[in-house]
C-alpha cells in the first residue's frame, strides 16, 4: 500500500526536541489486534480478533497473514515471539487455548487447552527462551496462573501460590496483553481492576507473591489498569480508566519508583482512557487507547496528545528501534521519532 507519513504534532510542547510521525504499514484484515511482540528492528508477530496472527520480517514493509487451523475464531488477545519462526498465542475467553508454532505459523501445536466455562486469559510474557508466565482472571476467587519452564511447550498450574483470594468483582483486562510485566531475575507484576485494583509482585518466577494497592481509577467492572510497564526493577508506569467513557482522565496513569509498592499520580495525564503503555527510553514514554494517544518526554511526569487516532497496543523493539502500534481493522502504524 502506499506509506502516507502523517505528522502528528499539531503544536508547540514545552520542553520537546522531537516530532512523532505515525506511518501507516498495512490495513484492511478482519481483526482487531491486541497482541504484540517485536522481537528486533526486522521481526514482529501481532496477534487479534478471528483468528488471525500477523508477521513480518522486513520491519514491517510487509506482513503475513496466519489463521491457526482449527482455531480460526478465536481471539488472540497476547502473543510473544522469539524469532521469525517461534512464537507463543493465547486467546481470551473459553475455551483457553495456548498455541505454540516453531516453524513460521506453518503449523501450531496446542501446549495448553482449558474447557472450563469460567477460564479467561489475560496476558503472557517470558524472563528468557524457556520461562514464561500467563495469568487469567480468578475462578472462586483464585487467580489462574501457568508456568512454562520449557519455552511453552508445556504449562503447569502455579494458581495455588498465590494464597490470597482476589476481591469481590476484581479481575484483569486483556486489552493488550500488557497487564503483565516480567523483568530481570524472576521477577513479574500483574496489574488488576474492576471492584478492586492491586498489583501481585512475585520475586521469584511466581513461587510466592506480595500484593500492592494500586489508587488507579476502579469501582466499576470497566475501570482500573489496562496495561502497565517497567523501565526496570523499580521504575514503573500503568495506565487505564473506564473503556466505557474512553475521553474521561480522572486518575487514569500512574507512576512508580519502587517496584509498584506506592504509586504516585502524573503532574499532566494522559487525555483519556488508555489501553497500551511503553517505555521508548528512560524519560521517553508513549500511551495509546480507543480515545487517542501520548508521549511524555520527562519519565511519565507530562503528558501530550498528538493524536485522536483509536489504537490498542504499542511496543518497542526488544532488540533495537522498531515501535509499533496495532489497533481495529488490521490497521499497523510505525512511530518514527525525529530530532527538530
């Protein structure tokens, strides 16, 4: 398709030394896309609605439309990859499904399938090639937990670590797979809303667990975060609100110094509900939602909109540069940032 570069920056903003330029990459596939996993500058998997799974390897010039056989209307809500061969879906709602591939999207085996009425997986990420994580939301009270210690192929129930029973009405949102966060040593956040929003904290691969208060926005089933990341072990961000009144930002971002334990509000918020957080660098962040998107250039304290543009989930590159964001209709931009 021809590659328009829209300039989003409509105004001066104190303090900023660069432009943001969204550059449309493909469109028009039947999915809505809320899974994400850049894995350099030349390879990326995102995964949505109706089955389909997205790949490119030449920086997203051109993609690869995969549709699972025999999962063909599931919702692939997460997604992490390792290379241009491997990678790892799993979609929201029951059944529970997780979906392994090693040769491209060519073929998919099922490591993991959950016939329960009341499963519902959330999001998904991985410490290295071998340990990974997924959560879902509680059945009797009890947050679903799986643990992978040999690069997905197989998953063991951990849900009986977490001691503590989640609140009347608390659960997750698997709006970009990012309510999940894993750093460094073992360590991993999960971020929950609704009635009740905390952050579970386990130091170790998801052995045991503390819980934090997260003051986000909550009180209703369509509040609380909606998607969270670290810069490192201490220095955190979650962002969120109400889906349902995706132009509200009352209390909607939040910051962290110390591992999610306290969590203090921005000086500037984003300008609406948010469904997507990134860090791009240390002081450089992006947010994206239904509603529009921000960047903030000073560690999250300052937020700008440079767009009104409805998007579900960004990433950055593991490896390298490459920052992307995903939204409905199949729709895949590439954030280009440049020095004025």
């Amino acid at each position: 398709m021809k590659r328009l570069i829209y300039c989003l920056l409509f105004f001066p903003l104190f303090g900023f030394a660069q432009t943001y330029d969204l550059i449309p990459l493909t469109s028009g596939a039947n999915t809505s896309l809320r899974g994400m996993s850049i894995v350099s500058d030349q390879v990326a998997w995102v995964s949505g609605s109706n089955g389909h799974i997205g790949k490119t390897v030449d920086g997203g010039k051109t993609w690869d439309w995969i549709k699972p056989t025999g999962y063909e209307k599931l919702d692939f809500r997460d997604i992490e990859a390792f290379d241009a061969d491997k990678a790892i879906a799993v979609n929201a709602g029951s059944p529970a499904y997780i979906l392994m591939t090693i040769d491209g999207g060519k073929t998919w085996k099922e490591s993991y399938k959950n016939l329960d009425t009341a499963i519902f997986l959330d999001g998904m990420d991985f410490w290295n090639d071998q340990r990974g994580i997924v959560f879902g939301d509680p059945i009797n009270s009890k947050m679903q937990l799986f643990r992978t210690l040999d690069g997905g192929a197989s998953w063991n129930d951990i849900s009986d670590n977490l001691q503590a029973k989640m609140g009347l009405g608390e659960a997750a949102f698997a709006a970009s797979g990012s309510t999940i966060q894993v750093k460094g040593n073992g360590k991993v956040w999960i971020a929950t809303g609704g009635k009740v929003s905390n952050i579970y904290y386990s130091s170790n691969f998801g052995s045991t667990w503390q819980i934090f208060e997260c003051p986000i926005l909550q009180g209703e089933s369509s509040t609380g975060p909606f998607s969270m990341s670290f810069f490192n072990e201490d220095k955190g961000v979650v962002v969120g609100g109400n889906y349902l009144k995706d132009k509200e930002n009352e209390n909607n971002v939040l910051l962290t110094n110390n591992g999610g334990k306290t969590w203090t509000k921005p000086a500037k918020p984003v300008d609406g509900y948010r469904s997507g957080v990134a860090y791009l660098s240390e002081k450089t962040l992006i947010a994206a939602g239904t509603s529009g998107i921000d960047v903030s250039s000073d560690g999250g304290k300052y937020w700008y909109n440079i767009s009104g543009m409805n998007l579900n989930v960004v990433q950055k590159s593991k490896k390298g540069d490459l920052i992307l964001l995903a939204g409905n209709k199949g729709q895949i931009y590439q954030l280009v940032i440049t020095a004025k």
